[in-house]
C-alpha cells in the first residue's frame, strides 16, 4: 500500500492579503490569476476556510468530489444506469436523480450516490 498526499483544491493557493500584499502575491512566481469579480479580488468567506481547516486538522479521510448543487443537471457515470441524463434534488438529505418525462409532465426520483454523477455541461 502507499499513501500519497493529494491537495483538496488543485491548483488554488489561498492567502490572505490586503491591497499592497495583493500587488505581491500577483508578481509571485506561478501566480497567473487572482480569483474575483472584474479586477477586484473576491475573499472567501471566514465561516468556509474554517471549516476547511478543521477538517484538515482532524485527519479524517477527505477526497475532493465535483461541486454539485440542487437543481444542476447531471450524468451517471457507472452503474446500470450509466448515461442516463436528469436533475439533481435532495429530499431528506439523500440525493437524488430526477428522470422526467416532458410530454407527461411527469417525473420519477432514484437515490443515487453523488460520487457516481458527473454535471452535463
């Protein structure tokens, strides 16, 4: 067996910074681009990088996993139902695929592992 560190946000360095400590973090090497809206950078909710921290801190077992949010439109990637195109919903916590009919306006739900999805661009 080997273990092998992966990052849980490939490619993303987060920082904290003000106006002239920006001006340094864009000329540092490798840095191609400051996320934000327009030219003015956008900061990451304190609430959310905690939580990041703690979970790092804990050691648990973490994986990075596709961002998927209620309503996006997914494909299943393995399984018996693989290809199968729907709408992603959560009821009571579980997620689920939503197969609709048009025509009918009629719909049906399957419990499916969120792992097992992949958004359809």
């Amino acid at each position: 067996m080997k273990v092998v560190e992966m990052p849980l946000f490939c490619s993303y360095l987060f920082c904290r910074c003000d106006g002239p400590g920006l001006g340094l973090v864009m000329n540092a090497p490798g840095v191609i681009h400051v996320l934000g809206y327009g030219a003015k950078p956008a900061p990451i909710p304190d609430l959310e990088i905690t939580a990041i921290r703690r979970l790092l801190e804990s050691q648990l077992p973490a994986t990075p996993c596709p961002y998927l949010h209620e309503g996006m439109k997914v494909r299943i990637c393995s399984g018996a139902m693989k290809g199968v195109e729907g709408r992603l919903e959560r009821i009571k916590n579980q997620a689920r695929l939503v197969l609709s009919i048009e025509l009918l306006r009629r719909s049906v739900a399957l419990e499916v592992d969120p792992e097992m999805v992949e958004a359809v661009a």
